[in-house]
C-alpha cells in the first residue's frame, strides 16, 4: 500500500481519490469533475488503485460508469494511510484537509 500513495508522482492525486470514495461512492467522471484532473487521469490512477486492491469497481473490467468504492481493507487501514503521509511530511498546506 506505501508504494501506492508516496512511492510514485500520482501518489497525492490518488490519496485524494481515496478521500472523495471515503465520502460516497461515484463514478470516474464524477471523480474527475470534483478533483479538476482529466478523465484518462483518473482512470489510470483508478486502475493501480483497483489493482493494489484499495478500491473496487461496481461492475467487472471498469466498464464505463462503474462506480467505485474502498475496499474494507481499505476503510479499515485509513488511519495507516493518514500516518503515513503524515510521517513523510507529504501533507503540505494544500493537504491538510485531506485524510482527516
């Protein structure tokens, strides 16, 4: 899970996907509009997200308008990821809300 979120670029851009799922459920489009990032963007973080088993997929292969959530995995270590970044100093001014 470390590697997912600050052993990469894309690491923030997917804490910050984890935070909207943490709200509700919704779909990449929805997630792109509320993030500002582009629609391939999301996807792609989705998709190592999915893969790490952090999130899942309301329907097989992220068909379009699938909708996204934690995994329980997930939800239960959302502490862990918090403390991580917290640890490493990755929580900036621009941060600070996310993963409360």
């Amino acid at each position: 899970m470390v590697y997912v979120f600050v052993g990469t670029r894309g690491g923030y851009n997917r804490a910050r996907i984890v935070e909207l799922l943490k709200e509700e459920p919704m779909n990449a489009h929805r997630i792109s509009e509320r993030l500002k990032l582009d629609y391939k963007t999301v996807q792609h973080h989705l998709r190592l997200l999915e893969e790490n088993q952090v999130i899942v997929a309301s329907s097989p292969k992220a068909a379009y308008g699938a909708v996204y959530f934690l995994t329980p995995y997930m939800e239960k270590n959302l502490e862990v990821l918090r403390q991580m970044w917290l640890k490493l100093g990755k929580v900036t001014n621009k941060a600070r809300g996310l993963l409360k």
